[in-house]
C-alpha cells in the first residue's frame, strides 16, 4: 500500500495534517502575512529621502584654515 503513493498524494496528507493542527493558528499567520505585504508594498513605493541623495561633500583646504584656533 506504502508503494503507490505519489508526491500529490503526499501533499494532500500535509494539507489535512496541517489543516487538523494547526487550524487555530493560521488566521494570525494570514494576518501577520498581510502586515507584511502592507508594510513592504509601502516601503517600495516611497520615494527616498533628502537626506539618503545627498552627496557627501570632502573637507576642503579652506575649511581647516577658517576654523578658529587653527
């Protein structure tokens, strides 16, 4: 009997095991999933701010000679 299993077979008795076990636990798995996707789709679609584009600007010769003290 063990010999005529396939891999759909196989599937479908991982999909009741986890249908009969772990039924309380997927309405906060599909919530937290959803969060997610919220939370990512937003992130993707907000342009970058003014700070990150900002080119870092190198110390020139004429800094360290206006600075007092130098």
């Amino acid at each position: 009997m063990g010999s005529n299993l396939t891999g759909w077979h196989g599937l479908i008795l991982l999909l009741v095991v986890l249908l009969l076990f772990a039924a309380p636990k997927l309405p906060g798995l599909a919530r937290s999933l959803g969060q997610s996707i919220t939370i990512f789709r937003g992130e993707v679609k907000k342009p970058p701010a003014d700070d990150e584009m900002a080119p870092v600007s190198e110390p020139s010769a004429t800094d360290d000679a206006t600075k007092p003290g130098a």
